[in-house]
C-alpha cells in the first residue's frame, strides 16, 4: 500500500509545480513591476510554477492592448469596465490588484498651478474652477470625469504624451490625473511637473487582469492565485511594500477627498 502512496506522490508532484507560461507587457516608466511580482508570488504561492517572457521593454498601452487581442500577450492589467468586461477577445479576473487605490485620483499639474486648488472643498468647488483634465483615449476615467460634469481632452495613440501636454498647456489640459499608486513614480520620471498638493478625487474600480482567449486555461488559474492571495495576505503585504511610504509623502490622510460618482 505505502508504494502506491508513494507512486501517486510522485505523479502528482510536478502536476503541482506545472510551469504557468506568461507573456507580458512592461513599459518604460516600470509601472509593471509590482503586477509582475505579484503575480510570480501569487502562482508560486498557489504552487505553480510561473515562466514569464517579456517581449519588450517599451511597449505603448495602446500596443498591448493590440497585442493581447491578437494573442500576442497572455494579459495585460487595465481598469475594471463594462466594455472590457464584454471584449470577446480576452477575459476578466475579477480580482481587485490595488485594493481600490488606483482609483484615488491625485493631479500632476504645472509646477506655477500647485496653489490653483488650494481652497476647493467639494466637488462643485471643483466644477467652478472649469479646469480641464487630460486622459488618454476612451478611458474609463473620462466617463467618470463626464459624469460629475467635469471638462475633458482625449489624446489618441501614446497616452505618455500627456506629461508634456499639462506643462505647456497644450489643447487647453490643465492637470493630468494618476492614480494613487501611480503618481509619485510619474513625478519622479517628470520634475517638470508638481503634484497637486490638496485634494483626492475618488471613484470606485480597480485594476484587474484580462486574459487572452489564446490561453482559456490562465484566467482560472491566476483567479484562484490571486483569491489565496487575498485570503493570506500576499497582495496587502505587496501594496504596503510598494507604496507604505507614499501615504506619508503624499499627506494622504489631511487631503481633502472628493467622491465621484462612478458610471456603470
């Protein structure tokens, strides 16, 4: 009997550590390498094996995009949406990666515009301003932005061009708004810039993982990773490593925060 155990052991040890292969994307701003570790982590910690493959090291979202429609990417990290979520040619997991921070919106603006906001308290303060904001194409943020009757520019092709746009004015952007986790990072790689020191505009969605239809078999897998994730506490222990220091440096907790109404 102890032989069969040991056969059966033997035969479902590497089914455990199956290699997961993934191809991803990383962009040059390196805004990938928290998604990147936490998914290694989150599989390993399931107990499969990731193999990860990362084609380039620049890749503009709009291409990556492009890429895991065609199956070209295993899958991409975007904010949760409606139209997404009914894209045919990729699947949700749906997982929440930031613990909703992405959707705690603080404002990169020209270094002489960091007083302009200085006295809003409510969102119809902020209307009064009639600022303009600066998204790239078909964002989920600019549904959100029309929704709470605030003024928008959408720029087609590399969303990246906005840093330069909001500094020389251009078409009118006067601040770009980034998310929490994303801001102190896009301040560092942009000095030109300040970050607006007063004020969180907040609206509920998060990032989550879409997943190729060329790979059916991944969505299941790394939704059940990243579900033990939550329950052991990886994903909350990779946040806090990531941006601890960034609540602090940000005067997260004294800024006024402004809700949102959020489209469906």
């Amino acid at each position: 009997m102890w032989k069969l155990v040991v056969i059966l052991s033997l035969l479902s040890a590497p089914l455990m550590a199956a290699n997961v292969e993934l191809r991803l994307p990383a962009y040059s701003d390196d805004s990938h390498i928290f998604y990147h570790e936490l998914l290694e982590q989150a599989l390993l910690e399931a107990g499969h094996q990731p193999v990860i493959d990362v084609p380039s090291s620049n890749l503009p979202q709009k291409r990556a995009e492009s890429m895991l429609r065609n199956g070209q990417l295993s899958l991409v990290w975007l904010l949760a949406s409606a139209e997404r979520d009914k894209d045919p040619n990729f699947t949700p997991v749906r997982v929440g990666l930031t613990n909703g921070l992405i959707g705690h919106r603080l404002l990169l603006v020209p270094r002489s515009e960091v007083d302009a906001y200085r006295f809003v308290n409510t969102l119809e303060d902020f209307q009064k301003l009639d600022k303009t904001g600066g998204f790239g194409k078909n964002w989920f943020d600019v549904d959100v932005w029309q929704a709470n009757q605030l003024k928008t520019v959408e720029v087609d092709g590399e969303w990246r061009r906005l840093y330069k746009m909001v500094a020389n004015h251009k078409r009118g952007i006067d601040y770009f708004s980034r998310g929490f986790t994303e801001i102190v990072n896009d301040s560092l790689q942009h000095p030109y810039l300040a970050i607006e020191p007063y004020l969180i505009l907040q609206y509920e969605r998060d990032f989550q993982f879409y997943v190729s239809n060329s790979q059916p078999e991944l969505a299941a897998i790394i939704e059940d990773a990243l579900k033990k994730a939550e329950d052991s506490g990886l994903l909350d222990k990779l946040i806090e490593e990531y941006w601890r220091e960034d609540f602090d440096l940000l005067n997260y907790r004294r800024r006024v925060k402004i809700e949102l109404a959020t489209p469906n």
